[in-house]
C-alpha cells in the first residue's frame, strides 16, 4: 500500500462521526464521481487497451452508489448537494496538460483518491464497530475494492510511463501532504 506522507488528521474522526448523515451523502456523491472518472478515463489514447477494466471499475463505483444510497433511503436521510472537497480540487487542479502527462498526472490523482478512501474506511469500519454495527460493516465490506482501485490506478499509470510515475507520484504525495495539513472544516470523507 502508499505510503502517505501526512496523517489523517486528528479532528477528522470525531468531526464524521459527529455528522454521520451529511457524511452519508457526502460518501454517495464521492462512489458517484467514482464510477464517472473511471469512465473518463477512457477519453485517453493511452487507456484504449483498457477500457474493460475501466468499465468494469465504474461498475463497481456505481454499485457502491447504490449502497450508499439504499443506506440513505433506509435512515430516511434524503439525498442532498455534496461539499467541495478542497483536497481533491488541490490534487485535480495540478493535473498537467498535454496527452501523456495528464493521463499520468490523472491516473495518479485517482490512485491517492482510492487510497486514501480505503484508509479512511479501515479508520471508520473500526471506529463504528461500537456505535453503528450496520455502517462498521458496509465500511469494512468496502477496503478491499478500493484498494485494489488504487493499485489498478496506478499500474495504469506505471504502464504508460514508469519513470515518470514515479516522479509524479514524489510529487502528489508531498501536494496531498501540504493539503492535508491545510485541513477543511466540513463534515467530509476527503
Ligand atoms: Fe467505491
Ligand atoms: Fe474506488
């Protein structure tokens, strides 16, 4: 697994579980946009090859859509606007232009978005197993996939070029570092 440079940090656990509903939603918008990039993904002549794989994650994403959203219909929270995410608008925002390096710049801002979802996961299938059996349990049934979502990310990535992967992944570790430490106050997953 990534190695992340900065931790989660310490306000965010108690902030989500505090705002489990808004999270909810939140978490509904995030599998939404999931399965759409993986679908994206594939406007890049370099992921032709791969749009099997690609469909077969956006199908993944939007199942876990509908988890979500079953879990929302079951507690009566309604569906609502998601929050902007400043981490991920940081890490998007310094996606390169130019064929080869945007697919590669993309790829990887998708693998840290994967990465740290099934770390935060981990933290919240944990954390709920006392106060919510029903959510530790979808929290926990979910890690798995979205690890292996990072790791296909990021063979993606390796398979178009690995030296520069490795350069630009040096880079984004340090970005979602510096994001990470300039936190965001909202009740959200990222
Ligand atoms: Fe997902
Ligand atoms: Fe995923």
């Amino acid at each position: 697994m990534l190695l992340f440079r900065e931790k989660i940090p310490a306000d965010w656990l108690p902030k989500v579980l505090g705002h489990l509903p808004e999270v909810l939603v939140d978490h509904a918008h995030l599998e939404r946009k999931a399965a759409t990039t993986a679908l994206t993904l594939e406007k890049y002549r370099d992921l032709f090859g791969r749009v099997e794989e690609l469909n077969a994650i956006a199908i993944e994403e939007l199942q876990h859509f509908q988890l979500v959203l079953s879990l929302l219909k079951k507690r009566g929270i309604p569906f609502g606007q998601p929050h902007p995410s400043p981490w991920i608008a940081g890490l998007m925002r310094s996606i390169r232009n130019g064929q080869r390096h945007q697919v590669i710049d993309h790829l990887i801002c998708c693998a840290l978005i994967e990465a740290r979802s099934c770390e935060k996961f981990q933290v919240l299938g944990r954390a709920l197993a006392d106060i919510d059996a029903e959510l530790s349990t979808f929290y926990n049934s979910l890690v798995e996939s979205e690890g292996n979502h990072y790791a296909t990310y990021i063979l993606m990535a390796r398979a178009v070029n690995d030296a520069e992967t490795d350069q630009r992944l040096d880079f984004y570790l340090n970005l979602d570092a510096d994001l990470i430490r300039q936190g965001s106050p909202a009740p959200i997953l990222h």
